[in-house]
C-alpha cells in the first residue's frame, strides 16, 4: 500500500475518494444510532484498507470515531465522567490499531484476489482493535467489563454484518460508476 506521491489525481478522482469517505462516515453515524454507539470499526477498516490511500483511509476512521463520540455523548446521554472519556480515546486509538492491521494483512495478501484480502483484513482489524479495547480496559483500571466472550461475539456479528452491507454498497457503486476504489497494492 502506498500514497502514490508521484500519481496525478483528476477532480472526478479526489470526488470519488471525497465521496466514498463522506459514505463511510455516514454509515458510522448510522450505525452508531442502530447499534447504540457500537460503530463497526473493524469493518470500516477493512473497506478502507482495500480502497483508500492510508491517509485519507485514517481521516475516515477518525471522523467515524469523532461521529461516534457526538452520537454517544449527545444523543444517547453518555456520561460525561472521566472513566468513559478514557474509554472513548481507548476505542479511537483501537480503531487505529485496526486500521494498521487491516493495512498490514492488505499487504500481506496483495494477489490473494479482493474477497479474500478483504475478509483476512476484516479478521486483522478486529483482533487487532479487541486487543487494543482489552489493553485500554487494563489501562483505565476497568479490566475487561464490556468486553466478555458474549459482547466481543455480538461486536463480531455487527462488524461482520456492517462489511457486508458496506461491500455491496462499494460493489453497486463501483457498477454504477459512482466509485473507483484504488487496488490493493504493495507499497
């Protein structure tokens, strides 16, 4: 993967880039309300990894974390203590950790074909932001409340619901016209 310095983007390029980041935070917002905060950020790291440049894939991310966070504290009435403060920068900075992973294993699997470089990125980003939420947990001093085998199934069920729902948007644009996703590529 790389940020292609030396690459000329045209207008409709940097409008469909704009585009598909402006949809991935929008799906955040939605899937911040339907699943009560709970933003699926292992799948939207995947879909980044595999078709954003990391920059403007990590923007992403951390304007769906920032959407989350509005949604958790404004409207679902998050309290504003220090412990959940902490929590919300220990899942931006798992989010990130994820995304990282979900680089990596783009990489790592370059010529495996989309799906399957799509699917071992999903499944890298979110062991990687599970450890990260499972680290914050010890650093906050809340150890691994919220995060039991049951709750990181349910986290696994929504994420992996999320990618699909977002894959077939990216296919359907892709079809349409509407999108041009950058290929996996080594970097």
């Amino acid at each position: 993967m790389t940020d292609m310095p030396n690459t000329v983007f045209h207008s409709s390029d940097a409008a469909r880039r704009t585009g598909w980041a402006v949809f991935l935070a929008a799906a955040a917002t939605a899937f911040s309300f339907v699943f009560s905060c709970a933003t699926p950020f292992a799948a939207l790291a995947a879909i980044a990894a595999l078709n954003m440049r990391r920059l403007d894939a990590a923007l992403t991310i951390l304007l769906a974390f920032a959407i989350n966070q509005a949604v958790g504290f404004g409207f679902l009435g998050y309290p504003h203590d220090t412990s959940t403060i902490a929590w919300g920068a220990g899942i931006g900075a798992s989010a990130l950790i994820g995304l990282t992973a979900a680089f990596a294993t783009a990489r790592f699997a370059l010529g495996a074909g989309y799906v399957l470089s799509l699917a071992l990125s999903f499944l890298a980003a979110f062991a990687a932001y599970q450890l990260g939420l499972q680290g914050a947990g010890l650093l906050i001093g809340t150890g691994g409340h919220g995060l039991s085998a049951e709750v990181v199934r349910w986290v696994l069920q929504m994420n992996a619901l999320a990618l699909a729902v977002l894959a077939g948007f990216q296919f359907a644009g892709r079809r349409l016209g509407l999108s041009a996703p950058l290929p996996v590529r080594a970097g």
